[in-house]
C-alpha cells in the first residue's frame, strides 16, 4: 500500500513538473505574443477578443474592448519589431500564469508591452495586455 502511494506521488509530482516547463512556457508565450502582434497589425481585434480569457472578456464589454484595441493601433501604427525583456511564470493552486514584457518599435515610436497570460488546460490565453509609450501618463491598458 505505501508502495503504491509513494508511486502515485511521484507520477504526480513528475506530471506537475512536466505541466510547469519554464521553457515550455516561454516557447508558449512568444507563439502568443507573435500571434497577437499580427492580429493587431490585421486589425483582427475580435479574434484577440475570441481567443481571450474569461476573466480578459469579464473586463468589459466586447465593443469596449475592440474599440481600444484599435486605438492603440491608430495611435502606434504597425509593428516594425519587438523583444522579450522580462518573462515571469507563476503556479499557484494549479493555475499557472505567465508574463512576458516586451520592448516594441511602431510605426509611430517605441513601446512597453505586457502580456499576462493564464494556462488553460493545453494552452495561454490572453489575460491582461498593458502598452505603455512614452511617458507613464501615456499608458493605455486593458484591466483584468
């Protein structure tokens, strides 16, 4: 009987392990983010809304949602490049959440974006966004 605990622990442990990849999860997000960049630069807004998170689409209405994704696009044009400069992964009472900070070059000047994913059985999904030009009274985000 101990035996066969002490083998379901560690086939458990060893399947949280496996689940909780840092890099795994890095290679996730870059997907993410590289994917969301291309839908803003498509103006595909209602897809970055469909494929958000529950708690991304608890935020506010729809429209609201759509309509600064486009603001933030008129006002910084299309991405000419972008790199990770920070990347967070955190596990707490099995809900895993990953952010990634990114230095950007618009059309229109630099950025700092965040992107705060949380894992949905397979796969992130967006659960915050944060873009911030220029000053700090210049930041623009998408609340939780």
């Amino acid at each position: 009987m101990i035996v066969s605990i002490r083998n379901f622990v560690l086939v458990l442990l060893a399947a949280m392990v496996a689940a909780c990849n840092p890099m795994e999860q890095l290679d996730n997000a870059d997907a993410e983010v590289a994917e969301f960049h291309q839908q803003m630069d498509n103006r595909q807004f209602d897809a970055i809304w469909e494929a958000g998170s529950k708690e991304f689409k608890a935020s506010g209405p729809k429209a609201d949602a759509v309509a600064f994704l486009g603001q933030i696009r008129d006002r910084m044009g299309e991405l000419k490049s972008t790199s990770r400069e920070g990347f967070n992964l955190n596990t707490d009472n099995g809900v895993t959440m990953v952010k990634v900070t990114h230095k950007s070059e618009f059309a229109n000047g630099p950025a700092t974006e965040t992107f705060d994913f949380v894992r949905v059985n397979e796969e992130l999904q967006l659960f915050n966004y944060n873009i911030n030009w220029g000053t700090d009274q210049d930041a623009a985000e998408l609340a939780e």
